[in-house]
C-alpha cells in the first residue's frame, strides 16, 4: 500500500505542477467565470507577475515530483537487490 500511494503522489505533484506551469497563460484562466464578479481580482489575476509566480509553483511542484520520483526508484532498488550470501 505504501508504493501506491508514494506513486498516486508522485502523479499528483507531476499533475498539479503541469496545470499551474499552464494554464495561468491559456484562454482558460482569461475566461475564467470568477474573474467577472470582481474587477480586482480579475486585475490581479491578470497581472503578468502574478501569472509568473504561480507558474513558479508549479515548476517547484514539478521539480518535487522528480525528487519523489528518486527517492522512490532509490528505495525500489534497495528493495529488490538480490541478496549475496557467503557459505564458509
């Protein structure tokens, strides 16, 4: 049960950094419905430094995602080494 989960959280990090690198950049988080209720936070949305900072985010998250990633197929290796054992 560890594995799948250490797995599901790998996906997770890969998958949330992905949409927040992305979409703050598409017409998607633009047309956002959110946005037409306030016109300040459609202005914050929409500032570019903004946009940046979450893509920053999820470029963070990505980079968690790969770390994870390591330390998971280090440990897999770890497990499944053949075991050497010495008869005298």
């Amino acid at each position: 049960m560890s594995r799948l989960l250490a797995v599901a959280f790998i996906l997770f990090c890969f998958e949330i950094g992905l949409f927040l690198m992305f979409v703050p950049w598409s017409a998607l988080w633009e047309n956002n419905v959110l946005l037409a209720y306030s016109f300040t936070l459609r202005e914050l949305l929409l500032n570019n430094f903004i946009r940046g900072a979450i893509s920053g985010l999820g470029a963070i998250d990505v980079l968690l995602g790969f770390s994870e990633l390591g330390r998971f197929w280090k440990s897999h290796r770890v497990v499944n080494r053949p075991r050497t054992t010495t008869t005298e």
